[in-house]
C-alpha cells in the first residue's frame, strides 16, 4: 500500500484540533467549533483514500504495520510507535471518523447555546484521536496508550456539565468502572511479556496454536488467564457484566457525547480488543466460553432493564449494553463470529448513532425532559426526527432488509453453531434476546411519537400536564440524522451481498468455513421475526393503543428490580464498595493506632526523658561546681577500685 | 617530721577550698576559693616528688602555677566586666542559661 504512510496522520489531526483548540482558549470560541468539524471531516478523507488504496490492493497484502520509531527499548523489552493498518482497523477508523464527523456537525447545533462549546469540541477531537489510535496500535501497550485516552476523553465529556454534581459523580463513575477493567489490560500485558516477552500483535498473537514461535510455546492456563484478563478490560469498556453500572450513569454528558460513546468510541473499543485477540481466545477455549457466556448474560441484562426505563437515553443505554452483548457473543463463539461481530458492531454504529441523535432532537423540542412518559403524539411535530428514528428503530429490531437484519440474524444463527449444550443456551438467549429487544425499542418509539399528546400547548391544562411547545431541529441537527438514517437501511444489505464484508475481513479473521446451525437457517430466521413481531406487537397494544399513564404505575416486584438497573449498584455497593470501604477504614485505623502509635510513643519517651534531664541544668553555677565536683569523686572512686 | 602530713595539708585546704566554691555567693570570694584547690594540688604535687625523689611533680607545679596567673586573669576581667553589667557580684545572679 502506498498510502501506509498516512497512517499516523490519522492520530495527528484530530489530536492537533483538540491542541489547537484546547490552548488558544477563549479566543477560538466563535470559530473553535468549526476546527473541530475540519480535524474530524479531515481525518475521515485520509481514512478514506486509505480505504480506496486498500481496496486497490491485492486481499494477502492487505495486512501491514507502518513503524514511525522506537518507542520504548529498555532491556527485554522493546516496542516500536507502530500501526496496524488492516481490513479491521480501517473499518474502525472509517466508523470512527464518519459516524464522528456526523456528530460533530449535529453538535455545532446542539451546543450552540453551551459558552463552552469550544471545549467540548476540543473533547471531542481528543475523544477520535483517542480511539483511533486505539484501533491503529500495533501493539497492545500503545493500545493501551488509546483505552486510556479514551477513558480520560469520557471523563471529561460525560461530566461536562459538571456545575451538577450528579454529572460530576456520573463522569467519576464511568472512569473509576474503567480503571478497574484497566487493570485487567495491565495484568494481561504482564503475563504477555511474562511469556512471551513482547507486547506487540504480531509477535504475542503469532505464539498461539501450531504455528507457535520455537521456545514460547506457553500453556494453556496462561492463555487461559490472558484471556480472562483481556475479557475484564473489555468488560470495563464495553459495559459488559459485571462491570455494566457506569454506562447508564453516562446518560449525564451532552446527547451527542452519548452518541459517539455508543456508536463510534468507547464501548466497542472492547469488541475490537477481544476480536483482534482472537487467537489468544483460540488457544484458551475456557476464556472464549467465558466471554460467549458474559455476552449472552449481558444482552438478556441490557435488554430487561431497557424494558422497564422511562427515561428515552437510559433505555436506549440499555440497548447498548444489550446490543454490545450480542458482539461479544458473536466474539466468544470463536472465528465463526469474528466477523458478524465487528459487521453488527459496524450497523449498530450507524442506527444508534441514528437513535441517540433523535433523541438528542426530541430533547431539544421538548425542553431538554427525558421522561417518555411526558412525550407523546410527537411524530406530526417532527417528522423528521420522527422518521429517521424510525428507521433506526426498524434497523434495530432486525426487520429486513434493514442494516440489523443482516447483522443480527447472522450472529443468532453463528450462535445456534456447534454440539451439546452450547448451541442451545447461546442461541435461545440471542433468540429471546431479539424479541425484547423488538419490545423496549418499540415501546420506546411509540411512547414517543405514537399515542394521545401526554404533554400541553396550554399554560393552563385542565388535565395538569406539562406545557411544551415542540419543533422541529434545526438543519444542522436534521442532516446527520438523515444521513445516518441512511446508512441504518442500506449498509447492512449493501455490505451483506455476497458476504463481502466478511470476506472483507478475512485477512485478519481468517476464512471459515461454512458451518450449519442445529436449527435450519430458515426456521431461525421465522423464529426470529417472529419474535419480533410479538415483541412490537405487544408494545403497540400496550404504548400506542393503550393510554400511558404520566406517571410510572406501581409495579410487581420484576419491573421494580429492572427499573432499578437490577439493583446493580446495590449489588455493587454490598459487594465490593462497602468491603472496601471497611477494610481502607480498618487499615485507617491500624495506620493511627499501631504504626503512628508506636512512633508517636517513641517521641513522646524522649521528650520526657528530655525534660526530666532538663532539670539538671538550672543555670546555677554552683549546682555545675557541684556536679562537676561530684564527677570527680565518682571518676576517683572508679580509678581507686580499678586500681585495687 | 613525716611527709604524709603534707598531703593531709592539702586535702584539708582542698576541701576548703571546694566547700568555699560550692558555699558561697560572692565571685571574687569564690574565685579565691578555686585558688585554694589549686594550691592544694600544687603543695600534694610537691609532696610526691618529694616522696619518690622525682621532679615530674614539681614541674607540673610550676605548670599549674601559670595556668592559674592566666586564669586569674581572665577570671577577674570576666567579674569584672559582670559586675559593671549587672551591679552584683553573686554567682546566683548569673544564670540567664537556665530558661
């Protein structure tokens, strides 16, 4: 490829728009916003002429690393400032970059009303620079590099309103749930060098299976704990269980940072590692049963919980988790699912990027409330919103010939693949999976835009109802939605026509075989829409038949847990705060009494030994005499009795 | 006569001379006191060299003889120069090294 070399501007330009625009300060605000939209829409033309040169270059040469340098050389240890452009990172970066740039022009809109817009688009920048160099990093410590950029990125963004401190306390949370998924990133990288004795993709991955580098043939335990390890890293990132909490809680930033955290950055920074792991999964077949099993329970998780969110950005948090699950199945199905996980990773981006932007537009006409149960009957007020959402919706449910279709289907059948119990499980939970999902979207959609108006024009409502006056968004926020609405009908099915996107693939996924699932692929697919259709259906009776009280019902005691996250922070708290909390306080209190006891005590002897021998001197010159003659006596005594 | 009287001469003065330092206030009283020790030494020096036929002691004495002029010296300038400070000779008096 001729074009390798542009490889690092990838990471340079949206890195140089959030420096630009971070230290000119407040002297950018009435341009800063557009910098941001030209670093973002630049780096997408660069990962674009990359893409066209990939695409003009023979499938067996399209694997390749452009070193830059040195980066680290100390002993065993040496790492070179590489990337990694591949079929993978390139589908990466083209998401990145596309869904990002998209975002980046609704948000000129969004915020143009924020006095620190500039500082968000400087977040913003910082946020793609971040993820792309996450997606390029030839090795796994410059990786690493990017996973925390990205997490210092989320930070500041999903707390950036912080003059509330619940944002504040959101944005902490999402980084101290990372943190903990980081440690597993640390701990896998130590066992790689451990073993291998080097961090980058190439050599670790190249040391699994039969084709094992002479004399790194590690076992398969530690395999097995590499993985297990990659799989919390990718847990803390993609909100999987049990490190799922903080990605609710991340409802607190600005839509549009939603949007990119779901869609583009962040969460699928999780997928990426566990796929580009795949060999590491191959040679420990328990971590890859783990990951299937962590994703099939995340999906369920996220799709019960979605069910029962008023609130239209926690539901469709919820979605995430859920959607996320379905991806991380797909990777711990093994190479089968390789390939259907970043294909739905890729379709997903685009409807939920597609999803969170509508949301952020029924915000923005309904005085930034959140609570569906307020909405209703919006669909003639804003129609565009109204249909590009709707599209997404489609999308997301898996109704052909939509993006998710192509997406979805494909990892239920991957998942119905294989002998014994796996098939089973794995594939009715993905089953049961698809039809909830159909329900908590379509009740989401039709709380919204569906139904008798639950909200006034009038100030004063007989009925008590909120007063609201709903319009539609401007063009700025119209565009991309439109345009990602697009992609949420057309891509899957153009990428899905004669398997080119996993052919696509292939050079980094390697060619599979087709495998037959233990169900017919037709009956599968009945199923499916099937489940669909009861799932919408049900939600239709229920949200847009139905009157939908203004205020939640009370409820069994199922809904009240799912309402409630499943009482994942009580869980957490009971498990993990609480002891913690307790044994800091104990070692607290061993800190006071023992080790600051012990030379508190120490100093405290000397000091009243010093002022008992303090009393000596009284400055008495006649008391020195004495004491000098008394010396004397006692030297002669001493002299007298040696001498004897 | 015997010589060991000598020596119980000058434990004698010895004695008064470290109880006149010990007892009293006056500076040049104590001072004339620490005079006394020295002589004390000096007449016990003499009698052991007397008594081993050896001049070692009677050369200390002469030793100590001018480190007591030089201290006489000093010793009185220092009094002196107190007591034009402070209006008092008692050695009482001059203890500002106690607080």
């Amino acid at each position: 490829m001729q074009t390798l070399s542009l490889a690092p501007w990838l990471v340079a330009l949206p890195l140089i728009g959030a420096a630009l625009l971070l230290l000119a300060g407040r002297r950018s605000d009435r341009w800063g916003h557009w910098l941001g939209v030209l670093a973002s829409a630049a780096t997408f033309v660069v990962g674009l002429v990359m893409l066209l040169d990939m695409l003009g270059t023979p499938a067996a040469d399209r694997v390749a690393q452009h070193t830059v340098g040195t980066w680290l050389d100390a002993g065993g240890l040496h790492v070179d400032l590489g990337f990694q452009v591949d079929p993978l990172s390139l589908t990466f970066v083209m998401l990145v970059t596309f869904v990002g740039t998209l975002i980046h022009v609704y948000s000129v809109a969004y915020m143009s009303h924020d006095v620190d817009r500039r500082r968000f688009f400087a977040y913003l920048n910082l946020f793609v620079a971040a993820m792309l160099l996450l997606v390029l990093a030839d090795s796994y410590l410059l990786l690493f590099v990017g996973w925390e950029g990205v997490g210092l990125a989320s930070f500041l963004l999903i707390g950036f309103w912080d003059g509330k401190r619940e944002n504040a306390v959101a944005g902490k949370k999402a980084f101290v749930m990372n943190r903990v998924g980081d440690m597993g990133l640390v701990a896998a990288m130590m066992l790689m060098f451990a073993g291998v004795g080097a961090v980058d993709f190439a050599t670790v991955l190249g040391s699994t299976g039969s084709g094992a580098v002479a004399g790194a043939g590690l076992s398969e335990g530690t395999w097995t704990a590499i993985g297990l390890m990659l799989l919390l890293a990718a847990c803390g990132k993609s909100a999987q269980l049990p490190l799922q909490a903080w990605l609710g809680d991340a409802m607190a930033g600005p839509t549009p940072v939603s949007a990119l955290i779901h869609a583009a950055t962040m969460v699928t920074a999780g997928v990426y590692l566990l796929v580009r792991s795949g060999p590491v999964l191959e040679a420990a077949p328990d971590a890859q049963l783990v990951v299937a099993i962590v994703g099939a329970l995340t999906l369920l998780f996220g799709a019960i919980v979605g069910t029962a969110k008023d609130d239209i950005k926690k539901a469709l948090a919820a979605s995430t988790m859920s959607q996320i699950g379905y991806m991380m199945l797909a990777a711990g199905l093994g190479p089968i699912g390789y390939a259907f996980a970043i294909f739905h990773l890729l379709t997903h981006g685009f409807f939920k990027a597609g999803l969170f932007l509508g949301a952020g537009s029924v915000m923005h006409a309904m005085d930034d409330d959140v609570n569906m149960r307020r909405f209703g009957g919006l669909a003639r007020l804003l129609p565009v919103t109204a249909i590009t959402m709707g599209l997404g919706w489609l999308a997301i449910l898996g109704v052909p010939p939509f993006s998710g279709f192509w997406s979805k289907d494909k990892i239920i059948e991957a998942a119905f693949v294989g002998e014994g119990w796996r098939p089973w499980v794995f594939g009715l939970a993905a089953l049961l999976g698809a039809g909830i999902t159909a329900y908590y979207m379509s009740r989401l959609f039709f709380m919204t835009f569906a139904g008798r108006r639950r909200w006034s024009t009038d100030r004063s409502d007989d009925e008590g109802r909120v007063e609201r006056h709903p319009h539609e968004s401007p063009l700025l926020m119209q565009w991309p939605m439109i345009i990602l609405a697009v992609g949420s009908v057309a891509l899957g099915g153009i990428l899905a026509v004669g398997n080119r996107f996993v052919t696509w693939l292939e050079p980094v996924t390697g060619h599979v075989e087709h495998h037959e699932p233990i169900l017919p692929v037709w009956l599968l697919m009945t199923l499916t829409l099937v489940l669909v259709l009861l799932g919408a259906a049900l939600a239709f009776r229920q949200y847009a038949m139905a009157a939908v009280p203004t205020d939640a019902p009370a409820a069994n005691v199922l809904v009240r847990a799912a309402r409630a996250d499943l009482h994942q922070d009580t869980v957490n708290e009971a498990v993990v705060m609480l002891p913690g909390q307790y044994l800091t306080r104990s070692l607290v209190y061993l800190d006071r009494t023992a080790v600051d006891g012990g030379w508190l005590g120490l100093a405290g002897a000397v000091g009243r030994l010093g002022a008992l021998l303090r009393k000596t001197q009284n400055g008495y010159v006649r008391t020195y005499a004495a004491t000098m003659l008394g010396g004397l006596g006692l030297v002669a005594l001493v002299v007298a009795i040696l001498a004897s | 006569m015997e010589l060991t009287n000598y020596l119980g001469l000058a434990a004698v003065l010895f004695a008064v001379g470290a109880a006149t330092v010990l007892l009293r206030r006056n500076a040049i009283v104590v001072f004339m006191g620490v005079e006394l020790m020295l002589n004390a030494t000096n007449l016990a020096f003499v009698t052991f060299a007397r008594i081993h036929g050896d001049v070692t002691g009677q050369v200390l004495a002469f030793f100590v003889m001018v480190v007591a002029a030089a201290e006489v010296v000093v010793g009185l300038a220092i009094i002196v120069m107190i007591f034009r400070a402070r209006r008092s000779a008692s050695v009482d008096d001059v203890n500002l090294l106690q607080s």
